[in-house]
C-alpha cells in the first residue's frame, strides 16, 4: 500500500519510493486527470509502470498507451469529475497480496464522492491481510511417521 500525502501541494510526499511533477497543484480534482507509479529516476524516463489511476478516463491528459498498464488489472478508472474517491472493497481474506490486485483495480470497489472539498476527510488506512494458510493433515501425519522412524532407529542402534 502506498499513501499519497499532500499531493496537491508543493509540500507533498509518498509512502513509498519519490514523487516527481511540478510544483503546485498536481492533484486529482477536475476530470480527465491521471496519476502515475511508476519506476525510474524521474518522471520523463520511467523504467517501469506500476499502476495508474484516472478521473474520467484515460485520453488526452493521461493515456496507458506503452505503459503496459490495463483499466481493471493494473489501473483504476474513476468516475469523471471525481476529487474524491477511497478503496472500500475487501481488505482481509484473500491468500496472497497479489490477489487483491482485480479488487483494487475495480471502479465497483471504490467510493467516488465526485465534485467538492474533501480536505477535512479522513481517508480509511486498514491494512490489507492475507488469510493463514493451514496446514494439511498429510504433513502431520508424514511429521508423526518421521518421528516414529527415527524411534524405530534409535532402539535398533
């Protein structure tokens, strides 16, 4: 997961890794805008394209043509006009972080509160979990033959 602080002022800062852009207001807050991450030492020559999110589509003011990037698998498309939006799908019971890649990815599983102020907001920061993975029963019972064996060879010796 990877928070945005700020983005819409000079002042504004990431989680994770370095934002690049022009001072000022870079923010989503009118329509047809888009927001990058992406890999590389600054933003004119990306290495790589990790996700992308957009307010009304991805045209003229922010495209995914050659960044390897898909609407619903590696890029979120908001409603237009949105300035707000937060993830509210799932956040527990997948079994792997990867599989939450199509969820987060889904128009559906985000809240647009479109036009407005939302500085006052608090956004919701509940980590995402993976479900424990159990334990088959064949791996008790090959861990209880094993013990027994090495019994088995003990009295033997």
């Amino acid at each position: 997961m990877i928070r945005f602080s700020k983005y819409d002022q000079a002042s504004r800062s990431v989680s994770v890794g370095s934002l690049f852009g022009a001072g000022g207001d870079n923010g989503i807050n009118a329509s047809n805008e888009t927001i990058y991450a992406l890999l590389g030492s600054n933003a004119n020559t990306p290495t790589a394209f990790l996700a992308a999110i957009s307010n009304g589509g991805f045209g003229s003011n922010g495209t995914l043509a050659n960044t390897g990037l898909a609407v619903g698998s590696s890029a979120v498309q908001l409603n237009s006009g949105t300035d707000y939006a937060e993830y509210a799908g799932p956040r527990s019971g997948e079994a792997a972080f990867a599989d939450y890649r199509l969820l987060v990815n889904a128009n559906a599983n985000w809240t647009n509160l479109g036009d407005g102020s939302f500085a006052a907001r608090v956004p919701n920061t509940e980590n995402f979990t993976v479900a424990a993975v159990p334990v088959p029963g064949a791996v008790w019972l090959f861990g209880s033959a094993l013990a027994g064996f090495l019994g088995v060879s003990r009295r033997k010796a």
